[in-house]
C-alpha cells in the first residue's frame, strides 16, 4: 500500500466514526436517521477494509466515489444552512472531499 492509500483508508476512518457517532446520537429520537447514519458508517469501513486486505481495490475505488459524493449530496440537501460550519460538519466534508480525491487518483492510477 502507498501512502495514498493510507491517505484514503485514515479519511474513511474519519467519516465513519463521524457517522456512527451521528448514528448514536440520533438512535433516541430520529430513528430514520440513526439507520442512515448507520449505513454510512458501516460502508466507509467496508470499503477501507477491503483496500487493506486487497480485495478488488479498483472496484472499492469505483463505487467510493459515488457513494461518497452522495453522501456530501444529502447532507446539502437535508442540512440546514445554520448547521453547515458546524466542527463536526466541517471535519467530515472536507475528510469527504478529500477522500472523493484520493479515490479518483487511486482509480485513474489503477486502470
């Protein structure tokens, strides 16, 4: 593994301890959120797991990049204005942002 890829495995890490963090945190009261959050913790791990064991990387590359722009997609959507500098938000944009970076140079470097 490069340091690019470390790079991308700590930046998964990162969004998804935010996220199940989130997911905790909402597991009271908003349910539907809680689950959410949830699958989206649980999918950054998937994916940084399968790029450590080497598991069909270029796939792992591929559909990281989607899944995590959608994440940046509904967080625009269902986020309001007042809540987007929030520390927490902040941190996991721009681990987000960067990490749909690393992706594509990953994929483009694999092909």
């Amino acid at each position: 593994m490069t340091g690019l890829h470390w790079l991308g495995v700590a930046l998964a890490g990162v969004t998804a301890v935010v996220h199940l963090w989130l997911a905790y945190a909402f597991v009271t009261g908003a349910t539907g959120l809680a689950v959410g959050f949830l699958v989206a913790g649980v999918g950054f791990l998937a994916g940084a797991a399968a790029v450590l064991v080497d598991y069909r990387r270029r796939l792992f590359y591929a559909l990281g990049i989607p899944f995590t722009l959608g994440q940046i997609g509904i967080w625009v959507a269902v986020t309001p204005p007042g809540e987007y500098l929030s520390p927490v938000a902040v941190t996991d944009k721009l681990a987000q942002v960067v990490l749909v970076v690393v992706l594509v140079v990953l994929l483009r470097r694999s092909s």
